[in-house]
C-alpha cells in the first residue's frame, strides 16, 4: 500500500527503557521541570499508534534529536520508537510503517525532517499530516511551523493536543 498520510509525534524526552513500559518516571531521561509530565508523554506515543491503526496509508514518525548526551547517546526519536514497538508488541505488522527522525531538536525541525524522511520513504510528499504534541503548541504549529514551510492551508491537517497535568 502506498503511504499518504503522516502522523509526527514530536518527542520531548528519552525513554531509557526498563520494565515498566515508560510508566516509571525513573526510566526517562528528562529535565527538572519535565517531572510529572512522563506520562503524558506515553499519551503523545499512544495517540500516535492509534491514528497508525485508523490509517492503513499512514506513516509514523517518532521525531527528537539526541538532547540528553550527559546521559545517553539515544534520540528522543529512537527512543520513543523502541517504547511504540514494546507497546505494540502484539501487533508487529504496524512496525513497518514506524520510524524515526533522530535530528530535530525543536518543533519546526520535527515538521520539517519528518516530511523529508516521509518523502524518502514515499517519493512524494504527504497528502495529510498529524501532528501530536502539547496542545499549548497548536497555534505554533499550525500559524508559524506549517506556514514557514508552506504547507497548503486547504491539505488535510489534524492537530492533536494532549498537555501535562499542572
């Protein structure tokens, strides 16, 4: 089948594995002012999954740089696409449509590497895209991010927001 739709989850921590499938904030590398807020990041992962599982012509991406060196050499990227695949490990065959973008270091660059991974798996460009990431970024996203790279405004767009607790 051919893909048409990308789904970016943009990552903001590392999961460094462990036995409870992320749900220990002792197995993420993350900032002190990121405390609290792992869950909700299993939440972006899990959301992304299951727009994969609703769109046989999708595309997955996992997208985070490597930006805790003083404590791991793994990209948020890779990381949050080793926890997808622990989480569905009863469904391998979604495994082929995930990936990661190891690069992006904030928000514009995980649109942008993520489109350009989708087009190198693809030879085209998506014909849908969405975005899951903390809603509180929707309006970056969607008025800064996708205008700067002229996503056209009439292409299929979703915008899933899922904020920490406060």
């Amino acid at each position: 089948m051919s893909l048409h739709h990308l789904i970016i989850v943009c990552c903001h921590a590392v999961w460094l594995g462990g036995p409870n499938a992320g749900e220990d904030e002792s197995e993420w590398a993350i900032e002190s002012f990121q405390k609290g807020e792992t869950l909700t990041f299993i939440k972006h992962i899990k959301a992304g999954i299951q727009k994969l599982e609703e769109l046989p012509d999708s595309l997955l991406v996992f997208s985070g740089g490597a930006t805790k060196p003083y404590r791991t050499s793994l990209s948020e990227g890779t990381s949050y696409l080793t926890l997808a695949h622990a989480l569905t490990a009863a469904s391998p065959y979604l495994h082929a449509r995930m990936a990661s973008e190891p690069h992006a270091t904030d928000s514009y660059q995980n649109v942008l590497f993520s489109l350009l991974l989708f087009y190198r798996r693809a030879q085209a460009y998506p014909t849908a895209l969405t975005i899951v990431s903390h809603d509180f970024k929707h309006k970056r996203f969607v008025e800064v991010h996708l205008r700067a790279l002229r996503w056209p405004v009439g292409r299929g767009l979703r915008f899933l927001g899922v904020d920490p607790p406060e």
